[in-house]
C-alpha cells in the first residue's frame, strides 16, 4: 500500500507494508529480518552481506 509514493519496489509476502511519501526504495520483508534501501544503494548490498556474515547472521541471507 502507498500513498504519496512512488518507483518503491515491495516484496512482503502475506504481510502488509505500507509506505507513505517515499520514493525510489526497496522493501524486503521476510519472517527474519527487513531490509529498507534507496534503489541509488542498491550496490551496498553486498556490503551487507559480508558485514552480516562477519557479525555472525549469515543465516538470515
């Protein structure tokens, strides 16, 4: 659901997520964590990951 939002990509499964003047971000919502991430960003993911995997939550990728 979105209200004054816009080129915001979503993937929540059953569960709702409602996004209300944001713009361009990604969404990712599964039953052990959420990710929320401007789209320009979308490269640092792999940052994440590596930091996750250091940290010791490499069973959430």
């Amino acid at each position: 659901m979105q209200i004054g939002s816009s080129k915001c990509v979503v993937s929540a499964g059953s569960r709702l997520v409602a996004l209300v003047g944001v713009n361009n971000l990604i969404v990712v919502d599964t039953p052990d964590a959420v990710l929320v991430c401007h789209k320009d960003s979308a490269q640092d993911i792999k940052k994440l990951q590596t930091l996750l995997v250091e940290r010791g939550y490499e069973h959430l990728l």
